[in-house]
C-alpha cells in the first residue's frame, strides 16, 4: 500500500509492533537494556529497531537484489549485537 502521510506511515509501521495497548504500558520507559536488545527487541516490552527495519522494508515493498542485500547486513548486525 502506498502511503503518502508520515503519520500514517509510522502507524503502520508499528502495527502491531506495539508494546503497550492503551493506556496500559507493558514496559517501564527507565528499563535497561542491552545492545543485543535494542536492536532484536525484547519479548513483550520492544519490538527492536531490526524487526522495525524488516516491517518498513516490507512497507516499502523492497524486494529483489536491493531485499537481500539488505538482509545479509541486517543479519550481519544482529549477529553483532547478540555477541
């Protein structure tokens, strides 16, 4: 689906991503987290900025060549960030 407002856009993005449902948070915003958990996200408290990445290149509709480039440095950070 093409989006053109920024809005819109993030809320796709993070649908169903969420971490809380409404106004009742899952996480405290003081949390520590790791490296490895920041980006591959945290079960039940952060989606993680890698699965973030997937979904927006997945709403980019981004496949072929370009995809799997991607892929494989994206897998190349996760596996940096998990040690």
């Amino acid at each position: 689906r093409h989006i053109t407002n920024h809005d819109a856009c993030v809320s796709v993005l993070l649908e169903g991503l969420c971490c809380c449902s409404g106004t009742n948070h899952q996480y405290d915003a003081h949390d520590e987290y790791s490296l490895h958990e920041i980006m591959n996200g945290k079960k039940d408290a952060f989606p993680g900025l890698i699965p973030l990445v997937h979904n927006y290149l997945d709403l980019l509709e981004c496949y072929g060549e370009p995809r799997i480039m991607l892929n494989q440095y994206l897998t190349l950070i996760s596996h940096r960030a998990s040690g």
